[in-house]
C-alpha cells in the first residue's frame, strides 16, 4: 500500500483512515497527511484480541489527547506486546507501560 494510494483514499472517503498491517505496523491519513508507524520486531505467540488492543490504546490515546500519530504509535507497540504472550485481554500491557 502506498501513501499515494492512501492519500487518494482519504480524498474520495473525505475521512481520516487507518490500516493496521500486522507485523508491519500501520499507515495511516489524518487531515491530509499520510504517515506510517513501523512495528517493533516481536515473537507472536498469539494474536487474538490484537486488533481491539490496537483500537483500545488508540482511543485512550486521542482521549489523553496525544496526536493521531503519537496514538497510532502507542496503539502499535501496545499491539505488538500483546501478541508476545498467550491469551488476550488478561495479557494487554497496562497504559502505564505504553509511554
């Protein structure tokens, strides 16, 4: 996918986009600006639940009231912790860890 693509997007939707891309992150349009986030490089051991960790932290993010960007980069390394262990929601990291 490329930010040309997303960007055409985000102009015929006339909304701001997300895409999640498993180990490779996430790409993102917010008010005309296109912008990946790059997923730390992790063991899976199990990915459920790893996309409601992915919106949960991005939520808590725009609700802390960070930018897009800074939530989309908690959301994908909180994401990619979650899937390190086995099991979903008892193993989300804390938003505490996510800094």
């Amino acid at each position: 996918m490329t930010a040309h693509t997303f960007a055409a997007w985000f102009k015929q939707l006339e909304c701001s986009l997300i895409v999640t891309l498993g180990e490779k992150g996430a790409i993102a349009c917010h008010e005309g600006v296109v912008f990946r986030v790059e997923a730390p490089a992790v063991k899976a051991l199990d990915t459920a639940g790893t996309g409601d960790c992915f919106v949960g932290f991005f939520a808590a993010g725009l609700d802390a009231e960070l930018t897009w960007q800074e939530s989309i980069t908690r959301a994908v390394g909180a994401a990619s912790d979650s899937v390190t262990r086995l099991g979903a929601q008892s193993f989300y990291p804390d938003r505490q860890a996510q800094h």
